[in-house]
C-alpha cells in the first residue's frame, strides 16, 4: 500500500513537472542563450538574480531535460512549506533543496544541505541575493552562501544565469503573467581563486551575472 | 465555390516554387565561397523557410474557411503583439492595461472582423482601445514616463493587431462576380509583397548605391526600392489572374501595396534600431520573429483593404 501511494505520488509529481513546464512556456517563450557554457551534463551551481517568484519555474523549465532531471532549485523552506500543495510541489516536483533563512530557527545548516546535494551529483539553481528583488537596482548584494560553497567545493563550476524580463511578466503582486518573452543566459563559469578573500569573489561573482544582462535591458 | 480550382492551381505553382528555392538554396551553399555570399545565402534560406511556413499555416487555415484564417491571424497578431510589448517601456502600473491588450482587446478586434461588423472594428482600437487603456494605467496612479507608456503600448497594438487583421478581413469585401474567390486577395497580397521585399535585396545587393536612411538600415537602397517595385508590379500583373481587377488596376495595386510594405519594413527598422536590437524576435534561431517577417504585409494591408473597398466593393 505504502508502495503505490509513493509511486502515484511519484506520477503526479512528474505529470505536474511537465505540466508547469509546458505552461511556463507557453506564457514567456523563453529562449535560454548558452552564451559561455554548453548545455552538457556537468556538475554547475547556476546562480541567478531573483525578481520575481517565477523565475524559480522557469530557471528550470528551461533546461534541456537531461540536465533538468539532475538540477534542483535552491529555495526557502517558510514558503515552500506553509501549505502541503506547496511542499508537494517544492519538494517532489522540483526537488528543491529547501533551506531556512531564519537563523535562530533552523537546525541544519543551508551550506551544509547544498553540500550534500552536490555530492549527490545534483547540479543547483541558487539566488544569491537571498531576497525578491524589488527595487530600481539590477541586482541585490550577494549573501555569503555562494562564496561558502565556492569554497567547500571548489571544482563545481559556478555559471551566471541571468534571467531577463521576467519581473514584468509577473510583477509582485500580480496574479495572471504577461505573455511577454523571456530569454535566460548563461554566461562563462568562474571559481573561487586562491586566497581570494570573500568580498572580492562575491563583487565578481555580481560583476560576472550583470554582465549576462541583454542590452535593451541595460538601455533602460 | 468556384475559386476552388484556382487556389489548387495556385498551390501547386507556389510548393513548385518553393521546392526550387530550396534546391538553388542548397545547390548554392556548395558553391559558396566567401564570408560575405555565405551570409546572403543565410539570409535567402530563412526567407524560403519562412515562406515554407507560411504557405503551411495558410493552407491549413483555409481548410476551415473564413474562420480558420481568422483564428490564425489572431495567433499571429499576438505572437507579434508579444515581440512588440516585450520591447516597449512599461512599468509594474501598466499590468493590467497590458492584460486587456493581449487578452480582451486583441481577440475582441478579431471577433469584430468575423462577424463582419465594419463599422465597429474600424474604430475599436484608433477610439475605444486608445481612449481606454490609459485609463487602466492612470488608475494605477504611477506617472513615470507614462505619455511614454500609453503611447508606445497603442503603437504596438496599431501595428500588429489593427493593422494586421486587415488582412482577415479581405475575405469579407464584396466584390461584385469575385465570391468565394477571396481568399485569392489574401494570397495576391502576401506573394507580391514577399517578392518584392526579397527582390528589394537582391537589387540592392546588385546594384544599390545610395541607401535610404543610412541610420536606419543599410541594406535598403533607393536603387532597391525602386528595382523591388517594380518587381512586385511585374509579379502583381503576372499573377494577375488571381484578383478581379484589369491589368491597369492590378499593377497600380501591386505598385501601391509594394511601396508601402517596403516604407512600412523602413518604419519598423527604425524601431528596432531605436530600442538596440536586431530583430524582433527568435521565431527562427537568428533571423527574427513574426514581426520582422510581416511587418511590410501589415503596413500594406489597411490601405490595400480601403482603396479596394472604395473602389470596388459592391455595397
């Protein structure tokens, strides 16, 4: 019994994966430009700006589906779980490695749980600016998170992903999503250099991602 | 409907053609040599392709008749208000004006043209659209460049949804001893422009010296403007057969239609470069999008319906 409840959770985990998929496309269109990596399966931490709570979907949907099935999300635990929809979701159809951003609360260690994702041999999608962007400023200052895991893991590459345009197709607040288009790209992968101290690898991380920003949105 | 073995007649000459634009188009790329030839064939093969696709879409929409033309239209017209919207300036207040747009006023436009009523879809979008969406983004109190906002929001819903269902909407002109036969209007139209549009840049390749707007573009020529119309009035009158004009009317048709398509790609190129791109949009990998492909038929299409309509129409 236990056993087909897990596998029909298993099914409708995938029916909806594909099914968020399908929509996600269908409203942005978007178009991933591999501008300084190839879409092949190697262990990458994908860092992105986060404007908007579909970016999450759609870092994801745009994957080619062999790496789709090996990358997971990085996201918050207090959204992702507030309701069991949710955390169905979150956790098993985007597998996301869910991590606290309270830390009073938490009990593990987010760095520690994206470690032993990659260890897994999962690949990450992760926000470094840790919050939604909302204001006027392209990006947020990074958290420290991604220079941690730099760090413990210094192979892994770390390619910029910058997600363009999304924060009109779904500003704050609103429900239904603008069908405009939507182009992910995802730049040259950097790694932590040696006795390179935190601050300066989290500048050139930022400096690398706002460099894959399209023109017309720099002109702006 | 007695137009019936005219289009087979047309649809077979037209994949006829094709077929051998696709075999020159290969056949070429063998003998290509330099970078510069390489790049024109480039260009030559995404328009066959894109000619292959849309004899594909109309073929398969006039299967269901008027209303299948129709549906594609719309689908296109979004598709292209999609291109357009995603460039404009918006901010978060316009979320809603941006909805109706996609959602209400585009298929309301479309609807308007199938149940023929002339007399509204004529005004819904220069009168109702353009006096209401404001009023969507006002509300939302937010005046950042907001002249900027409405205007260019009613500009891109002029082009790409306004003026595109004209096209559509030549299947309901009544021309007297022509029922039935409409939908030849509609491939009249889009094969001549086509031709000339391509024709434009093969002339211009060949022989063009002074460019129009050198800012603008400077592939298009007033030497290629001039071989490009007068190579959609011989393609016009050649396939003259289609439409229920003389030779005359048909060649200052073709003549007319063909400047403005050419002027209207001017226009459009003028935006493009104004917002930094290239193309509109990624419909095929490199070489543009819905609107950079029928931006020349849309310019072309609300005059050529109007100056048909006066002249010709029955009622």
């Amino acid at each position: 019994m236990k056993r087909l409840t897990r596998l029909t959770r298993r099914f409708a985990a995938l029916v909806v994966g594909h099914g968020l998929v399908l929509f996600a496309r269908l409203i942005t269109a978007p178009r991933a430009i591999w501008a300084g990596v190839e879409p092949v399966a190697k262990q990458r931490i994908y860092f992105a700006n986060h404007t908007s709570n579909g970016d999450f979907v759609l870092a994801w949907a745009v994957l080619p589906p062999h790496l789709r099935k090996k990358t997971r999300p990085v996201a918050a635990s207090d959204y992702w779980l507030k309701n069991k929809l949710r955390a169905f979701v979150g956790g098993e159809v985007f597998r996301a490695v869910l991590i606290n951003r309270e830390k009073e609360e938490r009990t593990e260690d987010p760095v520690d749980l994206m470690v032993a994702a990659l260890d897994e041999g999962s690949s990450l999608i992760l926000f470094p600016e840790g919050n939604r962007n909302m204001g006027p400023d392209p990006l947020l200052p990074f958290r420290t998170g991604l220079y941690h895991l730099a760090s413990k893991r210094p192979d892994v590459d770390l390619v910029p992903t910058w997600i363009a345009n999304l924060n009109e197709i779904l500003p704050k607040g609103e429900v239904i999503p603008l069908p405009l288009l939507c182009t992910i790209t995802y730049g040259e992968p950097i790694h932590l250099r040696r006795n390179e101290s935190k601050e300066a690898f989290l500048k050139r991380a930022e400096k690398a991602l706002l460099d894959q920003r399209p023109d017309t949105e720099v002109q702006e | 409907m007695n137009g019936q073995p005219d289009i087979v007649v047309l649809l077979f000459g037209v994949i006829l053609f094709l077929v051998l634009a696709t075999v020159l188009g290969a056949a070429l790329r063998k003998w290509a040599a330099t970078e510069w030839t390489m790049e024109f064939i480039d260009s030559y093969t995404a328009r066959v392709t894109s000619w292959w696709g849309m004899v594909v879409l109309l073929a398969l929409a006039s299967i269901f008749g008027r209303l299948g033309l129709v549906v594609l239209f719309a689908l296109i017209s979004f598709a292209a208000l999609r291109e357009f919207l995603t460039l404009t300036a918006k901010t978060r207040a316009d979320h809603w004006s941006l909805l109706l747009s996609f959602f209400v006023i585009l298929p309301i436009q479309y609807w308007l043209i199938y149940i023929d009523w002339y007399g509204l879809y004529s005004i819904f979008i220069p009168v109702y659209a353009y006096l209401f969406l404001p009023i969507a983004s006002a509300l939302r109190g937010e005046p950042t460049r907001f002249l900027r906002r409405v205007a260019e929001t009613q500009w891109g819903l002029m082009v790409t949804v306004f003026a595109a269902s004209h096209v559509p909407a030549l299947l309901w002109l009544d021309l007297p001893g022509f029922a039935g036969r409409e939908i030849l209007l509609i491939a009249w139209l889009v094969i001549v422009i086509q031709s000339a549009d391509v024709l434009q840049y093969v002339w211009s390749a060949v022989c063009g010296r002074t460019p129009v707007a050198e800012n603008l573009s400077r592939s298009k020529t007033w030497e290629g403007y001039a071989g490009g119309v007068v190579s959609g009035v011989i393609v016009g009158v050649l396939l003259g057969w289609l439409t229920p004009f003389t030779v005359w009317q048909v060649a200052l048709l073709a003549g007319m239609v063909t400047l403005m398509g050419l002027m209207g790609s001017l226009v459009m190129s003028a935006i493009k470069r104004d917002k930094g791109v290239r193309d509109w949009g990624t419909l095929i990998a490199g070489q543009g999008g819905f609107t950079d492909r029928l931006d020349a038929v849309v310019f072309a299409a609300p005059i050529f319906y109007h100056v048909v309509r006066f002249f010709w129409s029955g009622s």
